[in-house]
C-alpha cells in the first residue's frame, strides 16, 4: 500500500512513517516518487515491544557489529591492539 494509505488507515503519521522508512525501521519500496509498504511491515511496526535491551545487550550489540565490519588484523596488529588494551597476545 502507498504511504498515504498507511497514514490513512491508522499506521501512524505520514511524515512519521516516512522517518521509520528513512531510519530503516520500516521497509518500503521506492517505486518513482512514491513508497510502496508492505501491510505485514505496518502490522509488525505495530507489535508491542517486550522489554528494553540491558545496557549490557546493547554494548555486546554494539561490538558485535563493529566486530563484524572491521577488516582482518594481521598477528602483529593483534598484538599491538592486545597490548594497547592491557590484554596478552591474540
């Protein structure tokens, strides 16, 4: 459905919709100048989230990610980060 129609039918404000779809918290496709939404997107943007994260689970989630996207260190560049953070070698 277009996002005018979501607006319409209680999904939220249109500018409102359009910033979860800009965050990526809402998929859409971009078809010319309009965004089409998948009802069942609309419908889990709904669904009541249970709980906050820990500080904790945020933090592991944080490193994880940046984990995921930093390029292989060679042994010697381990060794420096370890040394740099108080650790042994890697």
């Amino acid at each position: 459905m277009s996002l005018s129609d979501a607006a319409e039918r209680g999904y939220g404000g249109y500018s409102t919709l359009r910033k979860k779809i800009s965050s990526g918290e809402l998929p859409a496709e971009r078809v010319g100048r309009r965004y089409l939404i998948l009802e069942t997107d609309l419908e889990a943007l709904l669904a009541p989230v249970v709980g906050r994260p820990t500080e904790h689970a945020s933090v592991s989630a944080a490193i994880d990610r940046i984990v995921a996207s930093a390029p292989r260190l060679s042994k010697e560049q381990r060794e420096r980060l370890a040394t740099l953070l108080g650790g042994g070698a890697a």
